[in-house]
C-alpha cells in the first residue's frame, strides 16, 4: 500500500490546498495521506517563524483537514502536525495536543538556539574549533530530549543537521545511540524522510547507517514524502519503499487517532503514477 506522510499544505509553508494535495496523491496511487503542517505551541508574537501555525490557528487547520477528509471516498487522511520542539515550550505543547484532536504528532528539530538549521551554516561553523562537532552533539541532546518527553508519536527528519550538505551524518556517535535508545525507550516511530534527496545534502533522513541501526533496534518507521505541493506528493516514496526494504523492514506504520499500525510496504516492482516535475527543496 503506497503512502504519503508529513505532507504540507497552504495552511503553513505549502504552495496547495489540502484538497489539491489529496486529488493528487489519488491521481497518483496513494491511498493514505498524513497531513503534518508546521506548528509551534506559542501565540503569533513568540513564534520563531512567520509560516508556522500557532496555538489558535490548530482547531481550524483540523477541521479543514476534517472535511476534506469526508469528502474524500477514495483515501484515508490522517490529521497531524509537525511540531517544533524546543525544550522550554514542552508544557504548551502536551496543552496544546491535549486541546485537539489529532491522528498522529511529529516533533521536529529545525532550530538549535538561535541557528536555523535550515539556512546556511557556514558562519557559525567557522565561528570557533569544534563548532560542528557541538551543533551535532547539542542535535542529538534535543532529539533525546524530545523521545522523552512524551509528547510525539515521530521523531521528524532525523539527521537533519546535515540538511545543507556542510554537516556529514556519518556512523550513529555516542549522542546519536543515546537519542536512538530514548526513541526505542519511549516506543514511538522516526521516518524514513525522502526530501532529503532533493536537498543540498543529497541524502535521505536518516542516513543509510542511521536507518539500518534504527531496524536493528526495531524502531518503527513512518514513509514520508514531506511534500509541499501536489506536484512533489509521491516524490521518492516508492524508492523510499525499496530502500526501507533493503535495510530489513518489513513494513511501515500509520496512524489513527494517537494509535500506530503496521502497513505492508509495497512491491519492489510497483511504479506511481506521476503527475508533473516535483518541487524544489522545502525548508522540512
């Protein structure tokens, strides 16, 4: 069965509607779509960045997905969000999750203190010896600190400071396995995130030993297009499927209502249906 999570829409950083992005995911053979806009559980003054839904914004995001989703014969939508995870916000969120009723949580790492990771890195890493080596281990540190909390049903883009190509995600460190052991403690999925394939990185998150250790420790993994347009809605996860295969998964996992279940991963042999040229890198 084909699948599409962590899909964006114009309710934050996409270019399509949620509508738009379902008739496009039908179009191309998907048959379950998981909605993931970003949020941050804050009010419009305090939020990091101007595209992100805030707090008030939520209850009318899921009843837009909602509805699209009664209207929708032919697919199974999935009501989510991706959550910017910043330590300090963890009460607003698990209130903020409390009030809403959703499919399923992504808590994602974008930002670590004031750098975006996102954005060029170059001036901070040249900024003092051992720059890169402490921004990948303080990444690791809120990863960790995010499995424990509770509060998400994924880990979002796992490796994602790499996202600008100037980071390597070599071999799991001693800070990755203490993030991976958290994240097989706490029993929550990661993803595997294709779009990491169209960015500057060039490498899907997370990285091929990252993906391996995590089916060693049968950590279970969510297949994400991480879409922002319908033109990019099946980008990558039919080689994603392949490649969760050949690292030893079976299967990959949906959501409903806060609760996981497996979904068979597809036929090597099946092709998509394609739709047009995808879009571009997105910021996650």
């Amino acid at each position: 069965m084909l699948t599409s999570y962590h899909v964006h829409t114009d309710w934050s950083d996409g270019t399509d509607s949620p509508t738009d992005m379902i008739n496009a995911a039908c179009a191309c053979g998907i048959v379950e779509i998981g909605f993931a806009d970003h949020c941050e559980a804050v009010d419009v003054e305090s939020r990091r960045w101007c595209k992100s839904l805030v707090s008030e914004d939520v209850p009318s995001y899921i009843a837009a997905i909602e509805a699209c989703a009664r209207a929708s014969r032919d697919m199974l939508v999935r009501r989510g969000l991706e959550v910017e995870w910043f330590p300090e916000n963890g009460m607003k969120i698990g209130e903020l999750l409390e009030r809403n009723r959703l499919d399923f949580v992504i808590g994602s790492i974008h930002h670590i203190g004031s750098l975006a990771l996102y954005d060029d890195q170059s001036e901070h890493l040249n900024s003092t010896k051992g720059a890169a080596r402490k921004l990948i281990e303080e990444y690791w540190q809120l990863v960790r600190l995010a499995a424990e909390s509770g509060l998400f049903d994924v880990i979002g883009h796992l490796d994602y400071f790499k996202v600008r190509g100037q980071l390597s995600a070599s071999a799991p460190s001693l800070a990755a396995s203490c993030a991976l052991d958290a994240i097989e403690r706490a029993g929550i999925a990661i993803e595997l995130n294709v779009s990491g394939w169209k960015a500057p990185c060039r490498e899907a998150f997370p990285s091929d030993d990252l993906l391996k250790e995590c089916n060693r420790r049968r950590i279970p993994v969510v297949l994400s297009s991480d879409a922002h347009s319908a033109r990019g809605i099946v980008d990558g996860v039919v080689a994603g499927g392949r490649k969760l295969r050949e690292v030893g998964y079976s299967d990959t996992c949906g959501f409903c209502e806060r609760r996981r279940y497996g979904i068979a991963l597809p036929p090597k042999e099946i092709q998509a249906h394609t739709v047009a040229p995808s879009d571009g890198f997105m910021r996650g």
